[in-house]
C-alpha cells in the first residue's frame, strides 16, 4: 500500500512540477534554475576573476598600483557596485590587484577634496564628479586638464 501510494504522489508530482525525464532535461532545467536565480552570471564572473588570478600566478609579478590607480579603480568599483555590475566588479578587483575590501568613502572623498552634501552621499562619487563637470560654466564649459604631478605608468604600458 505504501509502495502503491508513493507510486502515485510520485506520478502526480512528476506530471505537475514537470520533473525532467532525461538527462538533457535535467541540464536545461538546472540551468534555467540558475539563471533565473541570478547565480549563473554570479558563477561565470567568479571562474573569470578566477582565471585572470591564476594567469597572473604564472606571469611576473604585477607592480604595485600608484595612488591614483588605486582611487581610479576604487571609483570605478564604486560605480560598478552601485549599479549591481558585481561580476565585472570582481574581474577588476582581481585583474588590478586592487585590494579585495573598498576604500572608506569618506577617505576617497578626502584624497579627491571632494565636498559632498546629504544627497551626493546617496550616490557613487563618480557620478558627482561627472554631474559638476557636466554642470560646470568655468571656462566657456571647457575643463583644462593638467598632465598628473607624478609620472602614472598604465599597466601594461611601459613609460
């Protein structure tokens, strides 16, 4: 009676949930199951970052990030998270070699000299510095840019 019993809440459970009959099927459904969960992207960005951490095992050894690459990244990074971009957030932390925790905000807005009010705060500080160049009215609209007061070497790019 048992074995009879769990035969047809089997049957039924197979019919209603429509549990795949073949190994495709299962394939297929797993997968949607993960995509749909927002885990499959999760899972490619972290055998990415996992890949670009391995090949740089094998390569020579990265040269330490100047200050401003390090504010650089840590506002991109900011921005990144901000708009749930986490899987290329983690390719960046590990393609970079930034460090793994964030930068406190309030010391990033300090090394900028960047003031901000209540609303700023509710933002990455990417998007302040882009809207008060945007915004801006000093020189006819135009921004001069000054080449940096210390040599600043791309990686990857010999100076």
């Amino acid at each position: 009676m048992v074995t009879h019993l769990y035969g047809i809440v089997t049957a039924y459970a197979t019919q209603t949930l429509a549990i795949p009959d073949t190994e495709s099927d299962k394939k297929n459904t797993v997968r949607q199951t993960l995509e749909s969960r927002g885990v499959m992207g999760q899972l490619k960005a972290r055998i990415r970052a996992e890949v670009f951490s391995a090949l740089d095992e094998q390569q020579e050894a990265r040269p330490s990030l100047s200050h401003e690459n390090l504010l650089i990244n840590e506002l991109i990074r900011e921005y990144l998270e901000f708009n749930k971009y986490r899987h290329t957030a983690s390719v960046l932390t590990a393609e970079s070699g930034q460090p793994e925790t964030p930068l406190d905000r309030q010391f990033l807005a300090a090394e900028l000299r960047v003031s901000e009010d209540a609303s700023s705060k509710s933002v990455p500080l990417l998007y302040g510095l882009v809207s008060h160049f945007l915004n801006s009215s000093d020189n006819r609209g135009k921004v001069l840019l000054r080449g940096a007061s210390v040599s600043i070497s791309a990686p990857g790019h010999d100076s």
